[in-house]
C-alpha cells in the first residue's frame, strides 16, 4: 500500500488558514500515514504570522488531543518551524514537547529602524532590501542568507530538518536577480551541503512554490537534489501546506523527479522513529 506524508503544515496558529482538525481530515481524506504540524515558532518580535508565546502550551495541547483522537487513522506529530537568528536557543525550552524540528532561515539581520529583515514577505521588499540594505550587491545578500544556513547548522541544537533550503530564490524566477548557473552560487551551495552531510541532516524537498506558482521548481532545485544525492544526504517530502487543500500538492511530480536523480528511499517520522521508506511515483510504500 501507498500513502504520503507531510511534516510540514502550518494552521490558524501562525500564518496558515484552517483548523488542526481540518488538516487531518484532509490528509486522511487524501490517504496519508502521517501528518506533522510545523507552526513558526515565537520570534523577539511582533508578528502575525507566528505562534505566540503565550499560545505555545494550547498548541501542543491540542495537538496531542488530535494524536489520540485518531490514532486509529493517521500518525500525528507535534513539531515546529524554527526561524534561525540570534535568539535561536530560546526554543529549547520547547523541544522536550516536539517530535521535531525544521529549521529555517527567512531574515538576514536587524533593518536601521530596528526591525527584522524578512527578505521573503514580497518581491517589492526583496528588490528594495538588496539595493537599500546591501547596495545592488546581489551576491553579498545571498552569501549572508547561506551563511546564516551554516550557523543553523553550527548551532548547540541542530534542526532535524533543513526547510526549503534555497528559499533565498522565492522570487528569482527567470534569473531575475541572480543565475543558480553562476559559479559563485554553486560554491556557496555546496559549502552547505558538505556541512549538511558532515551534520547528518534531512534536506525537505519542498513543494510549496509550484503549489503558489512562485517558480517552476521545487525548494531545492533539482541540481542542488543532485548534488545532495551524490553526498548520500536523504531528503524527506513536504509540501508547507497553509490551506488544508494543499496536502499533497504537486507530490507525484517531486517523487518522479527524486526517482529520476536516484533516491529510492527518503527519510520520515513514522512509528516514533526516523526511518527510510521505500518511494514511488504514486506514495511511498509504507
């Protein structure tokens, strides 16, 4: 039997639209094994679009309500997305209550007025940050993103998942601020997945951007996948579900592009422990 995963989803308790019950009616509806809520974690600043502190214990309660609640039907697991900035170590007071973590990185520092740079709220603010924060300097904003990746990495508790490892491209389509094909792009990259080998972190190959049409291409591209299959990195499927409709959204399509590289196997959360199942076209063999 096929079914898919998901560890990536995010509710009414940050940015996302719909209730935890309803996403697990949908991937159950849509012949999932598993589900893993992933709401953005508390950040020093105030945001919309994240779990509040105050609303941490509600989250986590609810979540184990709904593992119980259908335990019969679906694997549920309660994690989170981590934004990684200074105050990274702060969540540990959390991780005794996850089940895992991604760990993602959407801010490149403190803007003059005192607020954080989020390079990926819009294209306008993509465009004004590198010609107002960086001067025009393209390469030196991108640097800064993978480099805040390596002291994810680096950090006293490494993520269990690296989240949409090149979202730095979210609005790059046609090479509009920089060529993936440039050599100083690649080297950048490939520093990062050898730290992710050494690591032994899972890469998500992440849907999402086909699911907006944002790109023609998934987070990571196919040629970074490439490259993290010679490293022997395993990889896991996700699609950052926002609306309970996007389970499993544009996943036929990344299975068929992970079997063509030559992963067999990717790697998920299923019986309380980290294990590879075997991929095809239509689900993973579970």
């Amino acid at each position: 039997m096929t079914k898919w995963t998901n560890f990536h989803t995010h509710s009414y308790f940050c940015d996302g639209h719909g209730t935890l019950e309803e996403f697990v009616q949908a991937a159950i509806s849509k012949n999932f094994a598993v589900l893993g809520f992933s709401s953005h974690s508390p950040v020093p600043y105030k945001s919309k679009n994240v779990l509040k502190f105050e609303n941490v214990i509600e989250y986590l309660r609810k979540v184990q309500i709904l593992k119980e609640k259908h335990s019969n039907e679906i694997e549920i697991y309660t994690g989170m997305e981590i934004d990684f900035f200074a105050n990274y170590s702060k969540i540990s007071q959390f991780s005794d209550y996850l089940d895992y973590s991604i760990g993602s990185v959407h801010q490149l520092g403190i803007l003059p007025d005192g607020d954080f740079l989020n390079f990926d709220y819009s294209k306008t603010d993509f465009s004004r940050y590198t010609e107002e924060i960086f001067n025009g300097d393209i390469k030196n904003m991108v640097s800064q993103y993978y480099l805040q990746i390596i002291l994810m990495l680096c950090a006293e508790k490494k993520p269990d998942i690296i989240g949409h490892l090149d979202l730095i491209k979210k609005f790059n389509r046609n090479d509009q601020f920089f060529s993936e094909k440039e050599t100083w792009y690649k080297d950048l990259v490939l520093d990062v997945l050898h730290l992710i080998a050494e690591k032994s972190c899972v890469i998500e190959v992440n849907t999402r951007p086909m699911i907006r049409g944002l790109l023609d291409s998934f987070y990571p591209s196919k040629w970074i996948l490439e490259e993290s299959f010679r490293l022997n990195i395993p990889v896991t499927l996700n699609c950052d579900a926002h609306i309970p409709t996007e389970l499993g959204g544009f996943y036929p399509q990344a299975a068929e592009m992970l079997l063509e590289i030559g992963y067999k196997e990717i790697l998920i959360l299923y019986k309380n422990t980290w294990q590879f199942v075997e991929l095809s076209q239509n689900g993973l063999k579970i």
